[in-house]
C-alpha cells in the first residue's frame, strides 16, 4: 500500500498523525525508503551520496582514531550501525586487516531489509546481524570498536512549538482534502521544559525530541564498559537551534514536506549535546569532520600528490559539498 494511503488511513482513523511516525512510516514502512527495492540507494545514481561512499580515507581515519587508542588489539570486534551499503566496514576491515591486526567478528545493526540483502550479496565476511543493540555478545578476549556514519541523523524526531510558556506538538492533518500542520497539546510540556531546562524559549521556537534517540543511546550505554571505542560522525549541532532540522531529499534534490510521499529520505540535524550528556563518564571528543580528517588521516595518506586522493580530503573536509567539512561531526570516546 503506498505510503500515502497509509497516512491518510491514520488521519482519518485519529484526525492526525506526529512527525516521528509520519517520517518513521516513510522511512521504515515495507514500502518505505529504506525498504524500497531499487538499483541503487546511497550512491552518485541513488538518492544521496555519503562519506564512506566518496572515499575509503573516511574509514581509514576511524581507524586511526582506534589504532591511536588500541596500538595493538589481539582481537577485534566490528559493530556498524546503520551500515547502508556497508562500504565503512569493507574499508576498516580492509585497513586493519593490512596492520595486522585480527577481526573476530562483524556485527551490523541494520534495520532495512533492501540493504540487509545487498550486503549479504555484496561482503564476503559472516556478518552478525542484530535486532536489538542489547543482543550484542562480546568476548573477553575483544575489543569493541563500534561506529557509524549518518546513522542517527535517520532516526525520527518529534517536533514541538513553544507557545505562551508551554510546548505543543506539531502534528499532521488533512483539511478539505490538503496536507496542513497542527499544533496540539501535549501532556510532555512540563517534562520537556524541565528536561531542556538550560535553555530558554520564546514563542514560535521549535523543539525536536525523540524518544527513540534517547532509546537507542541508553541501549548503547548499557553495553559500553570497558575495552571499547566508539565513534559516530553526523550532521547536526552542539546547541539546540530551536528550528526544524528536518531534512527532505530525493533524488539529490531537496524537496518540501508534502511535495512527495514515495521515495523520500528524511533525515533530522543531531543533538551532539544529548549524546555528550549520556557518555559523559567516558569524556566524550568532539570534532567536526574537517578536524577528523586533519587530526587521523593517517600518515601514509596526508602528503600525497594523487589527484583522487586530494579531490576526496577536499570533499570530506570543506564546504564545498553539503557543507561536509563544518556541519558533519564526530564525537568519539572509549574505555579501556
Ligand atoms: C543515511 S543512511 C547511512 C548509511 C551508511 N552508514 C552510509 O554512511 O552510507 C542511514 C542508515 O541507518 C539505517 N538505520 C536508520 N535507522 C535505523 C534504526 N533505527 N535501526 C537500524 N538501522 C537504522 C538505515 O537503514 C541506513 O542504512
């Protein structure tokens, strides 16, 4: 059933539908963008284009992050989230494996089922696929180097307008056969006032809070002891912008919301304060993609004269494409 079909059948079953579900329906449903089958996703010929699928020295700089920390790791084990075509993985395993260094196991957290067959098709490797972050299992003898590339900029937000000292939520409805936003009253105002607290809000500011982020994060906290390294890059900020961040692609082109249902990649700026916040034990790094490279490029790489190699640093670390050098960050942290 098209995607369409299905918000209108929760519009007219409960006079309106939130923004997380709207984006998580066109995201996540069968027929949705993630699941859709087609020739090509994340690629020059698909909808957008990623680091990892520009050049393997995003990857190779993840590892230099990690090899900095862990000189000499016996085992390692790979967690990806939000793989895609699984392209990071191939570089990384390819980098290690030419240091030498064992990978005991890969394990993906991959929620779409069109990826989780091209990847089957596409890497040799067993790959461990994971419903659930907590079903990870690791060894003793391991450690965990787990990240991700534009992994939670995909997971769904609610959004929320301040209005005379209380939050409302924005919701979508349908009046005389148009698409239309609402604001309606939510029983979480006093708990986002009190949760978002440092911050101050004037009428009309907007608030993006997601339950599921918040979710994912305490999962991950409770599988992060010790032997670990984690490092995630992402679009999105360190102070709330209070505007949306919703991002609406397809085809490479920005599209607006309700210009089209099918075939439409949404996409939320990420809350890099949150995430600080919840790993602040382990003193999270954060960085902004332009400094990844600067900093971890390793050696072998930053002083070259090819033309391929130089177009690449370039893209990954300056503005010329999607703002890749200052509006992608990385926030990184481990411990052993
Ligand atoms: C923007 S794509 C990035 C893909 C890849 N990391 C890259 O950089 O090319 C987001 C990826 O996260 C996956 N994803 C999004 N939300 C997810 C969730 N809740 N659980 C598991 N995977 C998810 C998507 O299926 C997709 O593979």
């Amino acid at each position: 059933m098209p995607i369409k079909t299905k918000v209108d059948k929760i519009i007219k079953s409960i006079g309106s539908i939130s923004i997380q579900d709207f984006i998580e329906l066109s995201n996540f449903d069968n027929e949705g963008f993630y699941n859709l089958n087609e020739k090509s996703k994340i690629s020059k010929n698909g909808h957008f284009i990623t680091s990892p699928e520009i050049t393997p020295l995003y990857g190779y700089s993840l590892c230099k992050q990690f090899t900095d920390v862990y000189s000499n790791p016996s085992k390692v084990h790979l967690l990806e989230l939000g793989p895609g075509n699984g392209t990071l993985t191939k570089d990384i395993f390819n980098y290690l494996n030419k240091q030498n260094i064992t990978i005991s196991r890969i394990s993906f957290l991959e929620k779409s089922s069109y990826f989780k067959e091209n990847i089957k098709k596409k890497l040799s490797y067993d790959i461990n696929f994971l419903d659930h972050i907590k079903d990870l299992s690791i060894n003793n003898d391991e450690i965990l180097f787990i990240y991700s590339n534009e992994f939670f900029d995909a997971i769904s937000s609610k959004q929320y307008v301040f209005s005379d000292k209380n939050f409302y939520e924005i919701r979508i409805t349908k009046k005389n056969g148009e698409y239309t936003i609402i604001y309606e009253y939510t029983a979480l105002s006093d708990y986002l006032k009190n949760f978002y607290s440092e911050y101050s809000f004037k009428n009309g500011d907007i608030l993006e809070h997601s339950g599921i982020l918040l979710n994912y994060l305490e999962d991950l906290n409770s599988i992060l002891k010790k032997n670990f390294f984690f490092t995630a890059t992402d679009y999105g900020y360190q102070k709330l912008p209070k505007k949306s961040t919703l991002r609406i692609i397809s085809n490479h082109q920005p599209i607006k919301l309700f210009d089209k249902f099918e075939n439409v990649d949404y996409s939320f700026g990420v809350n890099f304060e949150l995430i600080k916040k919840v790993f602040n034990k382990f003193n999270p790094n954060f960085m902004s993609q332009k400094e990844l490279i600067k900093n971890f490029l390793p050696e072998e790489f930053k002083n070259t004269t090819e033309e391929s190699t130089l177009k690449a640093k370039k893209i990954l670390s300056t503005d010329i494409f999607f703002d890749m050098g200052s509006s992608f960050n990385n926030i990184s942290f481990f411990s052993k």
